[in-house]
C-alpha cells in the first residue's frame, strides 16, 4: 500500500497520508483477524506434530515388547574369563555347562632365515614366481606372486600383498638384531597366516627363480623359522570340539566362545541364564514411555482457564485426543483374553494407571513375576490378545497415512493456503481502492485550485 508524497496544490492537504489512514483503517481489522487464523490453525499444526512424534516414540517401546525373542534373552557367564567369555544372542537356551579349553587356534608364521642388510637389499637377480598353495580343507584358493629381476625385500614383500587371489597371507618385514653379525641390524620377511587353524597353514614354491628367491621356498626347512598354524580343541560336557578359530559360534546353539588361553585339565562351569534385567529394562522402558506420551497429552488438551494471561494446550477441545487417550488407557489396563494364567494383566506383574492416568511400576512384583512364571509376563504383553498387540494396533491406526492425525493435519495445511488467498484477495482490493481515492482526492484538488483561480481573478478584476 506504498503511496508516493503528494501535497494537494489546490487545498493544500496531505492527499497520501489521508489515503494511507483510510486505507489502514479498512485493512488492518481485517488482516488482524486472518493473522489470528493463521496463528490459531498453526498452533494446532504444531500440536498434531507434537502427538504424533509423541506417540511413533511410545509406539518403539511397544514393539520391543511384540520382539519374540524378548522373554528369550539370556545372559552368558564363564567362571573364569582368563580362559574363556562367552556371549549370548537368538537360540540361546538356558541351562548350565562345563568348557575345557585344551588348545587355542593358532596362525601359521614364517620368518625367513635369510638376513638382509635393509629393506632396500636386493632378494633376486633373474626374479621368479612364488606360488602359495593352503592346507587341506581350507576354503582359500591357491595364488601365486610373480617377482622381477633386481627384486629387493620390499619389492617382493608388497608383489605378495598385492597378488591377484591373495586372501589368505600377509607379507611383512622386520627390521632385528642379526644373529650373524652381532651388534649390526638387519632385516627379514615374515610370512602370516590371515586366519587361524591348520587348514589356513600356508606354503611357498619357486618357481623359475635364482638360488636368492629360492630362499623364500618353505620345501627347505632350514629357510624359515615357523609357528605352525593350530586349530583349537574344547570340550564340552565332556566332549572334543575343533574349529579353526578361537570365536566359536556352532558348539552351543546361539552361545559365542571367546577362547583366551589354554588350561588343559581346568574345567569352566559355563551358566547359561535368562536375562531378568534385559527384559525388565524393556518394560521399564514401556511405563516411561506411556507416561511421557501422557505428560504430552495432558498438556495438549490443558485447560489454563480464563484469568487474564492463562494458556490453553493447543490442542484443547480436540476430541480426537481425548479419544487416543481414552483408548490407549483402556487397552493398557483391560485384562488379557489370551493369557494362559492368573497372569492376564498389566496388573498382576506389578503395572498399574492411577486416577490421573500416570502408570507406576511395582518392580518386586513384576520381578517375582518374571522369577515364578516367564511364559505367563509374555503373554500379558504379546500373546493374541495382549497389552502390547492391542496397543500397537491402535498406534498405527491413529498414526497411518490417512488416519485421523493425518487428516486433521491435511485440512489444517488447506486452511492456511486459504488464509492466505484471502490476505492476498483483500490486499488487492485494497491497492484498488488506495488507487481510487487517490484520483478522487485529486480530482477535489484540483477542483479547490481553479476556484481559488477564478476566485482570484475576481477579486482582482472587480475589486
């Protein structure tokens, strides 16, 4: 509504100011009342956005209590962690065990016996190919490392590292006090295993090289000092068990041994238990999350009164959410139909909603619950009929695409676009008519100007 400076001539009025007062006088009531539209339609956007985020994070909590494996958890404890620790995950089955670890998996390591005088020395004259080959058994596949004329020890170390198919063996070079020269350094080739266990035992073959390369060659035993790849040896209950490593995940359905040392003749009792403390944190976790979904509805839908300066949730009189309140509060607190127990409430195991809707945990109660009868706390939450499933269901309904929040959130959106055609529609008009009263107010004044003309011409001419 910008209106350039402009002083009646002829009047001697301020044309635009009149024109802007006239024009604010029609618009600002109107415009007011669209900016409280708008800001009444986004405070009730904003607490929809609040709901929802409020309740997709209470609806996490309910999965965790639909997990099948939840009322399975167990916990995996060795009497003597310098020998063995063990962890436990799906599979994993109560009950008590004893482990003998007589021998930990090793990985084969080969230090040639060949001195250099640095990693720069050269290894070969004519080059040559070494061939790797595994032990029996093993899933690797044989490769080979093709070595060029003038090699050194460095040249030869990264021609392995770098070889097509090499999975199986790292090439290093150390750099160690020389047994042939005392008080000088010198430096040598390691060869190693990447895995342990005998079928990842490793040997090397020249061929077409010269008598330097054919150092590198295992056939000779004198060219290397080797560690022997190993597999490891337990027993369990009683009973031998080799793998090839020393993280052993198939001996104990869903039990992983982690082999520390070896302890021939010492037998480790091995419990396996059902974690309590996992599957109380759980619920646990569920009874803060209702009461924060709580918390956020209360102050949703609070009513603050009508004394100057009191605030209303932005959500007040939705109805809406006073129906999800209703509903989550009744499905969290009606009994189970498909409990198999004295178990068939939120309830019996220690949880209950209070005359304020605030749920509160009885953790003696439920933690004897979950010591008498594991089975019957499952059901409460995720049988058929249970706590958890019924909760769940109607968290996606009330969350869904197209669901009741959904839609409000919908039209709320449309009704802010029409507010704002409206601000744009009055805008208009008023631009128009700012243009017409200022041709009308100019019209005046020039009207005033020729008669004060005329005026003066007859006073001048008359007298």
């Amino acid at each position: 509504m910008s209106i350039s400076s402009s002083t009646g001539i002829g009047s001697g009025m301020d044309i635009n100011g009149i024109v802007s007062q006239l024009i604010q006088a029609e618009g600002k009531p109107q415009f007011d009342a669209i900016t409280r539209q708008e800001t009444a339609t986004q405070t009730r956007l904003s607490g929809l956005g609040t709901l929802k985020s409020s309740l997709s994070t209470f609806q996490t909590a309910v999965k965790k209590l639909l997990d099948v494996n939840l009322f399975k958890t167990t916990q995996a404890v060795s009497a003597n962690p310098s020998i063995f620790t063990a962890t436990t995950g799906p599979g994993s089955v109560a009950g008590s065990h004893t482990v003998e670890v007589t021998k930990l998996a090793k990985a084969q390591q080969s230090i040639a016996t060949t001195e250099y005088a640095n990693s720069a020395a050269a290894v070969t004259v004519t080059g040559g190919t070494l061939n790797f080959t595994y032990g029996p058994g093993s899933t690797k596949t044989p490769f080979s490392a093709t070595i060029g004329p003038n090699a050194t020890l460095t040249d030869v170390r990264d021609a392995i590292n770098a070889a097509s198919g090499n999975n199986g063996v790292t090439a290093s070079i150390i750099n160690v006090d020389s047994t042939v020269t005392p008080g000088t350094t010198i430096s040598k080739l390691v060869l190693t295993s990447k895995d342990t266990g005998v079928a990842n035992g490793f040997a090397v073959a020249v061929t077409g090289g010269d008598a330097g390369l054919n150092l590198l060659d295992t056939s000779v035993p004198a060219n290397y000092s080797t560690v022997t790849a190993d597999d490891a040896v337990i027993k369990v209950d009683g009973l031998d068990a080799t793998r090839s490593t020393n993280t052993i995940t198939d001996v104990l359905s869903g039990v992983t041994l982690n082999l520390q040392s070896a302890a021939v003749g010492t037998i480790v009792n091995l419990n396996v238990n059902l974690d309590n403390a996992a599957i109380n944190k759980t619920i646990t976790d569920f009874v803060t999350a209702y009461n924060s979904l709580h918390t956020t509805t209360a102050s949703l839908g609070f009513y603050g009164g009508t004394a100057k300066g009191a605030t209303n949730g932005s959500l007040l009189g939705n109805s809406t959410l006073r129906n999800i309140s209703n509903n989550l509060r009744q499905d969290a607190s009606n009994p189970v139909t498909s409990a198999t127990s004295s178990y068939d409430s939120l309830a019996m195991i220690g949880i209950t909603i209070d005359k304020s809707g605030v749920m509160a945990l009885d953790s003696t109660k439920l933690n004897a619950a979950l010591a008498s009868n594991l089975s019957a706390v499952s059901d409460v939450f995720a049988s058929a009929n249970g706590v958890a499933v019924r909760l769940d269901t109607k968290l996606t309904q009330f969350l869904q695409s197209g669901g009741p929040l959904d839609s409000q959130q919908t039209s709320l959106s449309k009704t802010l676009t029409t507010l704002g055609k409206q601000r744009t529609a009055i805008q208009l008009r008023l631009d128009n008519l700012q243009k017409g009263l200022q041709k009308q107010f100019i019209a005046m004044d020039l009207a005033v100007g020729q008669f004060k003309s005329t005026s003066a011409f007859l006073t001048q001419r008359f007298g």
